[in-house]
C-alpha cells in the first residue's frame, strides 16, 4: 500500500501540473480506491498472468493501480514515446520533420506496412513518425531511432519527462525478448502513465503537438478490442499497443486516453504476462484489457448534459 500511495503522490504532482489548462478542473488527492484494486486483482486472476495496471483521472485528481511499480516490457508501446520525442524535436528546433529518410530491403522488419512500400522513394521524418505510432511500422522506428540517437536517446527523453523508470536498451526485433532478470527495455504502468500525461495534458509538446499525438493515437486500430473496447461509445479515445508472442511467453500492452468531451481524459497504462501459447492473439488478455477499460471508466464524472450533446468526436 505505500507503494501505491507514493506513486498517487507523483501522479498527483504531474496532473497538478497538466491540468492548469482545464479551466473546470479541480485537483484534489484523493485515497485509493479500494474496490478497483480489488477488481484489478480479479482480473488479472481470470487472466492467469501478471496484470500492472494504472489508472490517472485527472477530473477528480485521484489515480489508482495493480502491480504499478512493477517492471513490464515495453513491446512497440513505446513508439508513442518515440513520436512524441519527434515532434517534441521538431518544435524546439532541432528535428527537421520534412527531412527524407532512407533504407534498403535489407533493413525490412516483418510488420512494416509502409516502409515495405517506399524502399525506392524513402519517407520524410513526419511520415516515419506517423507510421511508427499509427501502424507500429518496425523498420520506421528502427530508421528513426538510428537517425536521432538510438535506443538511449528515447531513454533521455524519458529522464527529461521526469520520468527516471523507463528505459530502452535495444532495436526492433530484439526489444521484445527480456532476459530473465534484466531490466532492459521496461518500464512500469505508474511510470508510463505519468509519463503520457506530461505528453498528453502537459506542456512538453505545445498544443498543436499535443493535438498531432492525439489525432494519431486515435487512429490507431489494433487496440480496438483491449482498454478502448471497455469504454463507453462517443467517447473521444486513442492507444498505442504492444505485443510479444514467443513460446512459453505473451505480452500484451495498452497505453490509452480516453474521455467524454470536455473533460480531461482518462490515461490507463496497462501491461499483462502470460504464459500461455495461443495461436494468435490471446482472447482472454484481450478481454482482462477491455475489462480494465470498464474499470477504468466506471469511475468518470460525466460533464454537464449540454456538454455531452457537444461532439465528442472533437480531439481533446
């Protein structure tokens, strides 16, 4: 439990921070909520793997978790961060998003959807970051990480963010397999979601970057059966997934906003280990992820009715 409070506490701090901008809003710490505690906990049994969780309400000033501190894989998670350190880059100047990027067909990853079609052409900065986070293109992350700096460079973003937790170590593939007992390329779900608030509702990014990270994670489609399929419809969301398939060994990843409009979006990390072997997606970490999506939401207060009748397909 002090865990969980200290993470409340720096949690507190970045929504303190975040949300100054959200006239309405009101930041109050709050206790933990037991009841979702114990759900998360019950799903993460229902699941049989290891569930970490973390829930931030910046309209009530209150967060919650399961397992928060606890060290998870990134998978491709982290190509969010990586498209926030672009535009973050490119607003200060120092990444120029029109620059054409190359690669030959050697460089080719398995899922790489758009580079796998601009070999000849290459794609500007802009596109490579669009495509990282939208499409979790592998070789344009790789291409991206290799032009400004390589694994550490994202780690050093992260340090910036306040964030001393995450890290990355390596590359696409090899990012994905975690040696036993290594904290290379992890993270933890408090961690992560103090992390999408700075990026989402802070001032790192201005509000036209904020906007461009909002608009690309909702269109990201392969999170559409895990936190955001547990969230009421019309609501305004978006995620980045991750996921690492391997005998023995799945994990599956979630990093999702999400809200009615006009109030500040929920942000949910959520992280879940198993050990079973599926051919495909595993259908019950899918679901433990929608139901942490219910939990999620459950809690929400919902803006005035005229607020709610307002489009709710508007970014936040």
């Amino acid at each position: 439990m002090l865990d969980r409070r200290s993470a409340l506490a720096g949690a507190m701090a970045v929504l303190m921070t975040a949300c100054t901008r959200h006239e309405a809003t009101t930041i109050e710490k709050t206790d933990i909520d037991e009841g979702t505690v114990d759900a998360l906990r019950a799903t993460e049994a229902r699941a049989g793997g290891r569930l970490g969780a973390y829930i931030l309400d910046p309209a009530r000033g209150s967060g919650v978790g399961w397992r928060e501190n606890e060290r998870f894989a990134h998978c491709s998670s982290f190509k969010m961060s990586l498209a926030a350190m672009i535009l973050a880059g490119a607003e200060r100047g120092e990444i120029d998003l029109g620059e054409v990027l190359r690669w030959s067909a050697q460089d080719l990853l398995p899922h790489s959807p758009v580079t796998s079609g601009a070999v000849d052409s290459g794609l500007s900065v802009k596109a490579l970051a669009h495509a990282t986070l939208v499409t979790s293109d592998n070789t344009a992350a790789n291409v991206l990480l290799r032009r400004f700096g390589g694994p550490a460079q994202l780690t050093r973003f992260w340090r910036s963010l306040g964030d001393k937790v995450s890290r990355l170590d390596r590359y696409e593939p090899e990012l994905n397999r975690i040696p036993p007992g290594s904290e290379f390329d992890t993270t933890t779900p408090a961690a992560m979601a103090a992390t999408m608030a700075r990026l989402l509702l802070g001032d790192r990014l201005t509000p036209q970057g904020r906007g461009t990270l909002k608009s690309w994670m909702t269109e990201v489609q392969t999170g559409s059966d895990r936190i955001r399929a547990g969230f009421p419809a019309g609501w305004t969301s978006g995620d980045k997934t991750g996921t690492g398939i391997s005998e023995g060994q799945q994990t599956y990843v979630d990093l999702a906003f999400g809200g009615p409009a006009n109030v500040p979006p929920l942000i949910v990390a959520c992280y879940l280990e198993t050990s079973r072997d599926t051919k495909g997606m595993d259908p019950l970490a899918l679901g433990a992820m929608a139901e942490v999506g219910r939990l999620s939401a459950k809690g929400v207060r919902m803006p005035r009715r005229e607020a709610l009748r307002t489009s709710s397909r508007q970014l936040l």
